[in-house]
C-alpha cells in the first residue's frame, strides 16, 4: 500500500538496542541524571554519536533541554565518515526509522535547500552506512514524543573553510527561526594508535587529562563563537573531531544570523582514561545553545 522510501535504523541492535521499551528506559535513565540549564530555551545543541553504551550519558545532558512546545522542524547536521565527498548532502527518503517510531522528513525544506544548488543528493545506501545522523533519532523522538516535528538530516562533507562559510549563510536563516532546532553530531577527540592520532603533552599530566586540555582549548573556542580562532586549532593541533565541519558550518551561521546566542558546553567525557600508548578513547561533549 505504502510506496515511501523509508532508512532503516541500520544501526539498531548494534549501536543502541532495538526493543523500543527497553530503548525508551534505557533513555529515561540517562535524562534522569542530566541537568537543565536553568530559565533557558534551547535552540541548537552539540551531542555525541557514539554507541549508546559510550556517549548516551553525555548525549542526555543536550537533550534534556529541547522544549518540544516551540520545535516544528529539527536539522540534524551529521559528519560523513565513510563517504568521501566536499560538499554538504541531502536525503532522499520520505522517512528514517526508529525503534521509538518513524520520523517523516521535511520534503518542503529539503526542496527549499536543493534549489540553492548547493547540495549533492545521498544514496540510500550512503544514507544508512551513516550512523552521525541516526545515533540522534531515538533521543529526538523521544524527546519530541507527540509532536507533529519534521526532520531534516543533512549529512556534511570534507568542506573547506570558505565552503563551511556558504553553508553557514544558507542556514542562518532557519537558525533565526525559533520554531527550527539544530542538532550539530560530533564526537571529540579520538586517541590512540587506532586513530592515528596521539597528541601528548606531557605537562598537563597522564595521557587523558592532556587529551581533556586539548578538547577543552576546542569547546572554549566554540563557546565563543570564535571560528577562525577554532579553524587556526584545528590547522595546529588535528585534533580529531570528527564533526569539525557540522561545528564549523554551525559557528558560520551563528555568526551571520540575526539572532545572538551564547554557546555553553554541559558535559565532558571520555570512554576510557588513557594513561599509556596503548589505549585509546573516544571523547563526548555536550553543548546547548540559547537566545542572549
């Protein structure tokens, strides 16, 4: 009967389990031990995408501050990790599943954001190899529960600085709009041999707490809406944010939308405390962004 085109949660029963009680529980739990950032409507968040195992703690502390009276539409800009590509990417499906229920993507927008002709369009199947875009689906539609919200999942490339700046602009408009929220996917540092990254000074400590003063530097800069301060650390220290260009588009568009906002990160944790070159982690942070 139905002919829509729907992505499954491919990730589901891997990366986060797929039984909607257990999921929706498991949620409840973490959200429970999440503050609110007091007197405050959110408009955009920063959140880890990580196995739920990992990062669904820290993700908690962004999503327990979405007000889903005001929400009609949420963006989700998600870095690509296994499709090479130097511009930003649309989908073509009319659905993403979730174990919590489908979400109906937003067809309008996304017809609105092709006709800039800046946007690729994403195969399906580059669609569902991605996990930056659907590790945030369950918590959105958990959080969103009963609202008639639309999604648009955008999926960002390897873009350049001047490139990051022409998706900035295209954004600031919705980003102006306080019916739209933005959900920016990145996880932080990845340390370790695995990663091919092991940035180490040794005054701040053990291995883990200059990891922490290296992604601190970076949630500082973002903090301030510093984007070429944030571009210049990246060119310096590599650190291995997975979602450098979502954060980079997102400090573009804050910096050209009508809208000020203030910035501020809630939460920080890593996977494991890396005390020698053997081991390795994945750092989560999570940032809220609201209205001066």
């Amino acid at each position: 009967m139905s002919d829509k085109k729907i992505r499954k949660a491919s990730h589901a029963g891997s990366w986060y389990t797929s039984n909607g009680n257990n999921l929706n529980k498991q949620l409840d739990g973490w959200l429970q031990k999440a503050e609110v950032v007091n007197g405050s409507v959110v408009r955009a968040l920063i959140c880890p995408h990580a196995g739920y195992s990992y990062s669904g703690p820290t993700a908690a502390w962004s999503y327990k501050n979405m007000d889903k009276s005001k929400i009609k539409r949420v963006f989700v800009l998600g870095p690509s990790h296994h499709s090479y590509f130097t511009t930003c990417a649309l989908s073509t499906m009319d659905e993403y599943e979730t174990p919590l229920g489908n979400i109906t993507l937003d067809s309008e927008v996304i017809k609105e954001l092709e006709a800039t002709g800046s946007f690729d369009k994403m195969k399906k199947s580059v669609d569902e190899a991605e996990h930056s875009i659907e590790m945030q689906l369950p918590y959105i539609a958990k959080m969103l529960s009963g609202s008639a919200f639309k999604l648009v999942p955008v999926l960002v490339g390897s873009l350049s600085n001047s490139t990051e700046e022409v998706f900035g602009k295209i954004f600031a408009k919705y980003l102006d709009d306080p019916s739209n929220f933005f959900v920016i996917s990145s996880d932080f540092c990845h340390w370790g041999e695995r990663f091919d990254y092991q940035y180490y000074d040794e005054k701040d400590g053990p291995i883990y707490k200059s990891i922490e003063k290296l992604d601190r530097k970076g949630m500082e800069l973002i903090e301030v809406q510093d984007v070429e301060g944030f571009y210049a650390y990246q060119k310096k220290f590599k650190n291995t944010i997975c979602g450098r260009h979502p954060i980079g588009v997102f400090l573009q568009a804050l910096g050209v939308c009508k809208t000020k906002f203030s910035v501020k990160f809630v939460h920080y944790a890593q996977s494991n405390h890396c005390e020698s070159t053997d081991d390795s982690s994945v750092s989560y942070a999570a940032a809220v962004a609201v209205p001066k």
